[in-house]
C-alpha cells in the first residue's frame, strides 16, 4: 500500500511538470550521446596514437574555449527576451537582430584574425609542441564557426520549447558524426588522423546544422530592431567579457600542461576529462531545459525555493554518477578495453569529477544575475577568478603535472561557487525585502 501510495504521489507531483518531463526527453538523448562516446572510445585510442589523441583533444579544448567567446553572450539576450514577447512578430524581430549581431561580430573578428595571420601569433603562445598549423588551419576555423552555430541553434531550440527538433538533431549528430569519423579513420590510415577527425566530424556537424537552421528561419521576422540590439548588447557584453577571462580560468590546466609536459602525456589527462565530461554535459542539459523556466517564472520567492531544492538533488545525482563514472572506468581499464597505458587516467579522475561536480552548481546561483539583470557582476567575478586561477596555475602546474591541474580546478570552481552563493544571497535578501507581504 505505501509503495501504491508513493507511485500515486510521483504521479501526481512529477508527471505533469514541466521542467521533469523537457529534462526526461533532453537527458535520454545526452545519455546517448555520453554511452555512444564511452563506446567508441576504445575505439578512437586504437585508431589514434597517445600523441595523435593528445594534440586532437587539445586543439578541441582550444576551439570548446574560443567558441564560448564568441558567440558575444548573445544567447543571454534571447532566452531573456524570447519569453518577454507576446506576438510573433516581435520574437522574430528578436531572432533576426540576435542572428545580424552574431553574424556582424563574427566576422568583424574572424576576418581581419586570418586575412592578417595573427592566429600564427596565438598558437606560438597557445603549443610549445611544434605542430603543423598550416595544415590545421581550414579545419580549425570551420570547426570554431560551426561550434558558435550549434550552441545558439540548440539554445534556440531550448528556449522556445521545440524540443522534438532537438531530439532529432543531436540524434542525426550522435549517429553521423561517430559513422564518419571511425569509417574515415580506419579508410585513410596513412593520413594524418588529427585533421581527419577534425574534418569529418565538423563537415558532418556543418551539414545538420544547415539542415535544421530552417526551423530558425521560418521564425524570422526580416526587420533589424536598434532597441533590441542594445538593450541585448546590455546583457551579452558583460557575459562575453565573463567568458574571455573564462578562457584563462578553463584554459589554463591544458595550456600549462603543454608547456610543461608532451602530448603523450597529456593523453590519460583528457582521457580522464573525458570521462568526467559527463557530468558538465547532464548539467548544460539540464540548465539549458531550467533556464527559460527560470527566467519565466515572476515569483522569486517560488524561484528561491526550487533552486535550493535542485542544489541538494543535483549534489545527490551527480555524487552517485561520480562514483559510476570511476568504477566504470576501473572496469574498461582492468579488463584491457582500453590499453594499460592509459591507467594514470584513473588517479586523475576524482579530483576532475569533484571539480565538475562544484562547478555543476554555480550556475544554479549565477543564472539569478541574468535575472536581477545584473550580469556586468559576471565579468568582475570572472576577472577576479582569471587571476586567481592563473596564479594558482602557474604554482602548482609546473610542479605537479596533472595534479597539480586537477587540485587547481577544484580551487578555482570552489572560489567560484562560493562568491556566487553568498553574492546571490545578498541580491535575494534585498529584492525580497522590497516584496510587499500579501495575505492569502
């Protein structure tokens, strides 16, 4: 009977909320995504060398990090806005201006990078391991425009509710992208594998994203608003600028490494970023799925209570996973799935999951900056934290290899959880205090 009348409150708690039933159809399909990468893992270390995997996951890290700047914090705006608008017409005047500004910006950047090769200067800095980057090149900025397109395609696809399209697309991306990569892989053993997984994987990425960007585009209303623009610009710029020092701060363990270490050795180290991925790629689901609720939702009081419950569950899950994760990996390694070579990756691991788990629920605070619009906060955090972590960086880094990277990152992402906590604390306090009382 109690089991009876447990399923009956599940049902009636769960099964018509919202938030769980977007976070069930988004999380089956990351779920895919992660199984599909544990899958072929082996596989992608077999057909690549340590090196080869190496400089592939590093270059990876370099686009990931890029691709986070330059999409200008634009993503903040239309999720902020798209909601705040009553008629059709007005979200597609948001849409057009949103694509115009990325697009403007976008090539006002890349352009005058590559006609004036200043991306040779930046990967002087960026390997100390010479590589050849002129046979990089092409495959690089494809892979960072097609990155900056599927975050906003899939933020778009998040915020106005469409997910059956999202489903659709990320399958067709799991399945394609991994097809063509191992095929080509294997087919064109003699070449170099790098810029072949680069390639096939990004062509691939190119062609859905042009396949899907017509469910955008049917939205669009053809009229470029200044107003939106600029009260957009007001909200992304102090995100990008966020983002810019995040590039020093999620950046700096893979830029140290390679200066103090070789891409063999760098190897087990992304191994065990791969592996700990996990838990930051459920988490951008699951903010992608809760920010437009958030953001929707005019009573803070009813916001202040949901998020203090998702902390503690989130915490719960992810702890669990972490432990999985580990002994999964345990498994794969103990049974030779993946060569011995790599075990280092099983000692690094703990310390990348507690770092993922902590900065899994920053954003659970932070998201309240967007909502207070008080997002010029982020880029004084996120200056603070560069520094930081940059020094911590440079002091153990050189000193304790990949340990050294993974105490640093737990650091970093601490520091970062604990300013956001007891600043939104302090912004909550204050708004609820201005909210009369009301007696019901």
């Amino acid at each position: 009977m109690n089991v009876v009348s447990l399923l009956k409150k599940w049902k009636g708690d769960y099964k018509d909320n919202l938030l769980v039933n977007r976070l069930f159809a988004v999380l089956s399909i990351d779920i895919l995504v992660k199984l599909a990468g544990f899958i072929l893992l082996p596989v992608y270390l077999r057909l690549m060398t340590q090196e080869e995997y190496g400089l592939y996951s590093y270059l990876l890290s370099i686009i990931f990090t890029f691709s986070l700047v330059l999409n200008f914090g634009l993503y903040i705006p239309l999720s902020k806005y798209y909601h705040d608008y009553d008629n059709d017409h007005d979200k597609g005047k948001l849409l057009f201006t949103i694509f115009c500004l990325l697009a403007g910006v976008l090539v006002c950047v890349i352009f005058p990078v590559y006609y004036f090769k200043l991306d040779y200067v930046l990967v002087k800095i960026l390997f100390k391991n010479q590589i050849d980057y002129t046979n990089y090149r092409g495959s690089v900025l494809l892979a960072l425009v097609v990155s900056i397109g599927n975050f906003m395609l899939t933020n778009f696809f998040f915020t106005s509710e469409k997910i059956k399209h999202l489903k659709q697309y990320n399958v067709l991306r799991i399945v394609c992208i991994n097809l063509f990569a191992v095929s080509f892989l294997y087919i064109l053993k003699d070449q170099d594998k790098v810029r072949t997984r680069l390639e096939c994987t990004y062509l691939v990425e190119l062609v859905l994203f042009l396949s899907f960007m017509y469910i955008y585009i049917r939205e669009v209303t053809s009229k470029f608003s200044p107003q939106i623009a600029l009260a957009g610009l007001k909200l992304a710029i102090p995100v990008m600028l966020s983002a810019v020092f995040g590039i020093v701060i999620n950046f700096s363990d893979k830029f140290f490494l390679e200066k103090y270490g070789s891409f063999k050795e760098m190897s087990y180290y992304y191994l065990a970023v791969s592996c700990a991925s996990v838990i930051p790629l459920i988490f951008t689901s699951f903010q992608n799925a809760w920010l437009p609720l958030f953001l929707k939702e005019k009573d803070l009081r009813k916001n202040v209570a949901k998020t203090n419950k998702l902390v503690v569950r989130i915490l719960l899950v992810f702890v669990f996973l972490s432990f999985a994760i580990q002994l999964f990996v345990w498994i794969i390694l103990s049974l030779g799935i993946i060569q011995s070579k790599y075990h280092e990756a099983l000692y690094i691991l703990p310390l990348l999951l507690t770092s993922q788990i902590v900065a899994a629920l920053t954003p659970l605070y932070s998201n309240y900056l967007v909502y207070f619009e008080k997002t010029h906060v982020v880029s004084i955090t996120g200056f603070f934290m560069c520094c930081l972590s940059l020094g911590l960086s440079m002091l153990f880094i050189p000193r304790w290899g990949v340990y050294g990277a993974g105490a640093v990152s737990i650091a970093s992402n601490a520091c970062y959880f604990a300013i956001y906590y007891f600043l939104i604390r302090f912004y909550i306090q204050k708004k609820i205090d201005l909210i009369p009382v009301t007696n019901s």
